[in-house]
C-alpha cells in the first residue's frame, strides 16, 4: 500500500492532488519555492468553467494570426528570442487546428473542466471560505450582431455537449451588465459556470485544509531529481528529500526539471498579464470577455481584474510592462465607468503543450515518477480533477475515463 507522495509544486494542481491524497490516507509532502498557489494559480481571470473546453487550436486559426499580433488589440505576442523554440511548437499547434482534431482534444478536455465547480466547492467545504466561489454566466460579448454566431464551431461543440448557451442583442446585454460599453451589440451567455471572488484566496484556504489533514508544506527551490535504487532523491536549495513517488506540477518550470532525465516535452511558458482595479466604481454581475481583446473581467474581492494576453517567452523573462498598459485601456474601452487609479499589475506563466491537454499518469520506465503539469490557461478549471486522478493512479484506483490523450509519451507517437 502506498504510505507516502510527493508533490513537487504547489500551485492548484498540487494543492488538489494533495487534498485528493491526503482524504485517502495518504501521507504527502508538498514542495514549492513561494507560497502555496500564489503564482499562476494566483494570476487568472477567475472563471470556473465546465464547458471551457474548446481549445484555442480551431480551424482557420492561422489565418487570424496576423491580426491577433500585428492589430489593433495585439493580443498574442512572441519575444524576439522565443522565436526558435515558438516555430516548431506553433507547427505542432496548427497540425491540432483541423475540425476532426479539434473535436478529439474537447472530448479529452471536457471530463477535466466538467466537474470543476463541484470538485472546489467540495474541497472548500469546512473552510470558510465558500462564498469564494460564485455562480455566474460567462458572457463573450461581441462588438458586431450575427444571427448566426451559434453556428460556430466551438459553440455547437458545447451545445452538443449539453451546454446551455444563449444569443441575446444589445438592449438585453444592457441590462445583464449595465456598466459595459453601448459599443457591443450582442453576446453569447454560457450558463452554469462560476467565478472565483478571489484565486489566490481560494489557493491559501485549500492549502490551509491540506495542512490540518497532515499534508506537510514545504517552502523550498527545488533543483534536481534523481532515480535511486529505492525511489527518487530531490534535490533542494536548502536540503535533499528522499520519495518513493513524485509527482512533478511545477507548471511551466517542469520541462526543465525533466530534461536531466532524459524527458524532452514540447512544453512553453504561454504568459498571461491581468490588471486589478481596486477602486473601480462598477460590479460586474458576470465574468465578461471581449471576444476582440481577448481579455477577461470579473469583479473580485480585491476589485475589477481585467486578465489577458499570450506572450510565449522563456520563462523567467521580465515582463512587459507595455502589456500591462494596454489592457488597462481596453478595459476602460469596454467599461466606460471604471475607475482606473492605482492599478495593480501581474504577469505570470502557463505551461502550455501544443494540443491543449496536460500531462498526466506515470512516465514510462521511471517508476514511481507522475507527470501533473501542461495546463495551459485552463489549469484552474482542470486542477480538481487531475487531483482526483493523480489519486486514483496512485492508489491503484482505476480512473473513471481513458488517460492516453494525456500521456506522456504521446509526443513521441508516430
């Protein structure tokens, strides 16, 4: 029987596998350099989706390429010396563009974000914390009106999945949000979704359940891992831990981590910015992308945050500050009330692989070794149920859905 785990990150993917573990009986020891969840984790829009599960590689999407870095919103950029690394990836990408592709990879994401809500509000009873998880709609508001909108792909993907959408004009979407811009003239509501008042709040209320159930928290740099004869040795800054399993979740510091060991994963930092408005003058009663800025709104605790933008850079480049700048004034764009003063700004980076899916499940002849990481953007929607299924394989469960879309050898299949 398994007795104890070792979870190398403490973002939402390690704090959910931790909790899934520990309400098993298992012993864990989690591991990461800063506070528990405070990082990516920390950094979001806050929508907990379960039909966000369409990927961002769709048909036709080379072809809005120039527009998305080189328009009016630019909201997709590459630094100049990511460019070696981003070709063969975005290759990879648009190979996963096609409608048949498309279709495969939302079959794989949907038993990752579907249970989502469920899952947080059931790791969040007993903290306190609850009320940090809202029910809301996710409104993609639109700027041009087009009876047709439903007809695209990725709606009839949801809708064929049991997803309550519905097209509403200008006056109606007034009403809804009052405080968005006249400018957008109709919007689709995706209904049964909920946002989180407060990411990093939730982060430290599931890190502090973790703790009462003995999970032991660990702030250290971790450095390498070694295969033993009896397991695997982790090197810290400040110390060398002994496991017999571990699972890697450090998000888009995981590639590096693994190389030593013969790993090679086509995995890139895909950074996103948000800007938090704690003065903001409005409330949104609904998390609200503008579906031309690709940015995202919802009021939290801490005020309005506006999140956005895919910057692929090596992982621990500064940020642009530029960004940051930007969206603030698209956010003004699309709500002409907000308040902007004292702005606060972060950017933070998301492993992404170029299918959309995580990785996860035992790594082929490395036994005792678990990959939990490749979330990409959709990592708060998916980290309760990759908890749940790191569990299973751990405690020899077997998972409730077929785990080869997830693999980590699948880059290496013909």
């Amino acid at each position: 029987m398994v007795q104890s785990v070792t979870i190398l990150g403490a973002g939402a993917i390690g704090l959910c596998t931790a909790l899934s573990l520990a309400e098993r009986g298992i012993s864990v020891r989690l591991i990461d350099r800063g506070k528990p969840g405070q990082e990516a984790s920390f950094g979001n829009a806050g929508v907990i989706s379960p039909w966000s599960f369409v990927p961002q590689s769709q048909p036709g999407i080379w072809k809005k390429m120039p527009a998305l870095m080189f328009g009016k919103h630019r909201p997709l950029s590459v630094r100049t010396g990511f460019w070696p690394r981003m070709l063969p990836w975005g290759l990879q990408f648009l190979r996963n563009s096609s409608e048949v592709r498309t279709r495969q990879i939302s079959d794989a994401m949907e038993p990752l974000c579907a249970p989502s809500i469920d899952l947080y509000r059931r790791h969040l009873k007993g903290t306190g914390q609850e009320h940090l998880i809202k029910d809301c709609a996710y409104v993609h508001a639109f700027r041009d009106e087009n009876p047709d909108r439903l007809k695209a792909l990725d709606y009839r993907i949801r809708q064929e999945k049991g997803a309550d959408l519905e097209l509403v004009g200008q006056s109606s979407l007034q009403k809804i949000e009052p405080a968005l811009s006249p400018e957008f003239k109709a919007a689709v509501l995706i209904h049964g979704q909920a946002r989180a008042q407060s990411p990093g709040q939730i982060m430290t209320a599931l890190a502090n359940k973790a703790e009462r159930l003995g999970v032991d928290i660990l702030q250290q740099t971790v450095t390498s891992i070694r295969r033993t004869e009896n397991g695997w040795d982790i090197d810290c800054s400040g110390m060398r831990l002994s496991a017999s399993r571990v699972i890697v979740a450090m998000g888009a510091w995981s590639a590096d981590l693994l190389k030593p060991l013969g790993i090679s994963v086509p995995l890139v930092a895909e950074r996103g910015y948000h800007v938090e408005f704690p003065l903001a003058g409005i409330e949104l009663q609904n998390s609200v992308m503008d579906t031309d800025a690709k940015i995202v709104a919802s009021s939290m605790e801490g005020g309005l945050r506006v999140a956005g933008q895919a910057e692929f850079a090596h992982v621990d480049e500064p940020e642009d500050m530029n960004k940051a700048q930007r969206m603030q004034n698209q956010a003004k764009a699309a709500i002409p009330d907000l308040q902007v003063s004292e702005p606060r700004y972060w950017m933070g980076s998301r492993p992404s692989f170029p299918d959309s899916l995580p990785m996860i499940g035992e790594f082929e002849g490395l036994k005792g070794l678990y990959a939990g990481f490749g979330h990409s953007h959709y990592g708060l929607m998916m980290a309760p149920k990759t908890g749940e299924l790191l569990a299973d394989l751990i405690t020899g469960r077997t998972p409730n859905l077929q785990l080869a879309a997830y693999s980590a050898e699948r880059f290496n299949m013909s």
